[in-house]
C-alpha cells in the first residue's frame, strides 16, 4: 500500500451506503467524473474521513511517451483489480467492484449475486454468477411487465425484504466491446419475496421447472452470498428463513423470450 500511496494522487470522495463507507482517489477528475455517474440515489457523499476500504483509480497520462503503452489501473486497497488501456475496462470494472464493496463491509444489509423484480408487490429472485445470463433474463421479464429491482445484486434487509440496487441494466454485447446499459426506474419500497427461481441457460433446451425443498434452497443460496465469509451466522439466519417462506425452484432455459419470462412470472 505504501507504493501506492507515494502516487500523485490529486482527488478524492468518499461515500457511504448500507452501513458501510468507501473511500476513493485518483489522478484524474476525468475518473471522478465518470464514478460519481454511476452512485445510485441512495448513497451519500461525505467529507473526507475514515474509512472502511479504499478505491484507486490511476488514469494513464495523456501525453504517451514513444514505444511505450499507458495503461489505466483500478487497486482494491492493494490489490490491482484490473490494467487495461481502455478505460471502458476500467469502467465496468468499478461498476461491480462497487457492490462487492458494499457488499463486504454493509452492517445492516445482505447482499446476493442476483437478478431480481417485483411481480404485484412481490419479488422474484434470480440468483447467478457473472456472466450466468442474469441481465438478459431479467430484461426479459422487463418487457414482460415485471419491474426491476436490480440485474446483478439482491440486497436484502434482516427481515429478508427485497431492497433495490437500480443500477442501469448492463448487457454484454460481444468480445472487447462496452456494456449496453439500459437505465431503469429507480424503486425505493422494500418487498417480500414470493419465489427464488435457479435459472440455468443451456442452448437449445426446453423449459422445465422442479422445486426444491427449503434445505436445498437455502444451500444454493449460501453460494450466491457475497458476505457469507464475514457474517456466517446472520447471513444464514436470513438465507433460510427466506427458503422456508418462498416458492423456490431450479429451471432449465434456453433464450430468455417472452415465454420464458412469463412461465418464470407464474411460478409460485
């Protein structure tokens, strides 16, 4: 860190949300710029002070020097997350390392990899690792009348309450190129949860659906919990008093349509 620290760093933020406080700098106000483009309504900008985990945003200068290539580093505290000569790498990068920070060092939220909206008051949770196709199965259910809560993370309250993340919906259009984001309405109502849906994509396959039992259900969960490390017992609390309430089930799925996504509505 201290290598890190002796860079020129010439701006800062610092913000809070969910119970947690993350710091950020950079050489580049350019950078700034484009973060403070991507912090949600919720969160709150603070004055400089102490706090949980700390963002480093290094832009590679503009003047490039003969036979060399600038590169654009993000840090995680120490540890690079991403070098890239685009900063639209960059970029993306930051967008979800945000939720993983909160996600880490939240003291009054719990936070899942997943897809989630709300059907007639209620949620329906899509949990899935990156790139397991959350986003384009959640847009589905956009244009199929559903209302996003969010396309990558659930956040859930102590009462197992669906809270929204409205970050826009980002599509992964092709190899090397930029996200498509899609802007949606930013919810603020927490929701009960009606139904966790496993959705697996497998190219070609036909849809079927099977529930799974509270036990199972709380188990899969647990792999899709981010803070599960740092906070086992209250997370699992949580993760099974949700399972022992909902519908829950594990689907099979080709392209997510409009069939799809309404099959998925009626679960439950």
């Amino acid at each position: 860190m201290d290598s890190l620290d002796r860079l020129g760093w010439t701006t800062g933020l610092t913000i809070s949300g969910y119970g947690a406080v993350i710091g950020f700098r950079s050489n580049s106000e350019d950078s700034m710029a484009r973060l403070q483009k991507m912090l949600l309504p919720s969160w709150q900008v603070l004055p400089a002070g102490p706090v949980d985990t700390l963002i480093s945003i290094w832009a590679a200068p503009q003047v490039k020097l003969p036979s060399t290539r600038n590169y654009h580093l993000l840090y995680w505290d120490e540890t690079r997350m991403v070098r890239s000569i685009e900063t639209s790498k960059v970029d993306d990068c930051l967008e979800d390392l945000l939720g993983v920070c909160f996600a880490t060092y939240s003291t009054n939220r719990f936070f899942l990899h997943a897809g989630a909206v709300e059907v007639d008051g209620q949620a329906i949770l899509l949990p899935g690792q990156s790139l397991s196709g959350k986003s384009t199965l959640v847009r589905a259910l956009q244009a199929a009348g559903a209302n996003v809560y969010s396309d990558e993370f659930a956040v859930l309250d102590s009462k197992g309450r669906l809270h929204a993340y409205p970050r826009p919906l980002s599509l992964r259009v092709g190899a090397g190129k930029p996200r498509e984001r899609i802007p949606i309405q930013a919810r603020r109502k927490p929701i009960p949860i009606r139904s966790v849906v496993f959705a697996q994509y497998t190219e070609g396959a036909e849809f079927s659906a099977v529930a799974i039992d509270p036990g199972a259900t709380t188990l899969e969960l647990t792999r899709h919990s981010l803070p599960i490390r740092f906070k086992p017992k209250q997370v699992l609390r949580v993760l099974a008093n949700i399972a022992q309430k909902v519908s829950c089930y594990r689907v099979t799925r080709g392209e997510a349509d409009l069939t799809v996504a309404r099959t998925i509505m009626s679960l439950g």
